[in-house]
C-alpha cells in the first residue's frame, strides 16, 4: 500500500511542477512524456529500496533467531 502512495505522490508532484512552468506554450508533448517517464523511473527505484530494505530486515531477524538457536543448545 505504501507503494502505490509513494508512486502517487511522486507522479502528483512531477506533474504539478510540470504544470506551474512559466513556458507553457513551449512545452511539448515529449517534454511532457520525459518527465512523466523520469518520475515512474524514480518511484520504481524508491519501490524496489524499499522492498531490498524489507529483505534487508527479514536477513537480520533470520541471522538473529539463528544465533539465539545456537545458544540455546
């Protein structure tokens, strides 16, 4: 869920930034594609450090239940 709110907000705020350009009529549709496909390209990467942070935390409590399994015996 935390997922779908990031890339939310980072294709709101891209799209907002690109809105309030001085230059409008220079804008172009490419432009426009370029900076829409830069924010997708930034919440994939925030989405996927997330997620290697998530495995990140599960190897920790993994490699810590191990170590208190072999002090128990």
């Amino acid at each position: 869920m935390s997922k779908s709110i990031s890339l939310s907000l980072v294709l709101a705020a891209s799209l907002g930034l690109a809105a309030c350009s001085g230059a409008a009529e220079n804008n172009t549709a490419a432009t426009n594609n370029a900076a829409v496909e830069n924010a997708s390209n930034a919440a994939e990467n925030a989405m996927n450090a997330a997620e290697n942070a998530t495995n990140a935390a599960g190897n920790a409590t993994n490699a810590a239940n191990a170590m208190n399994a072999s002090n128990a015996m």
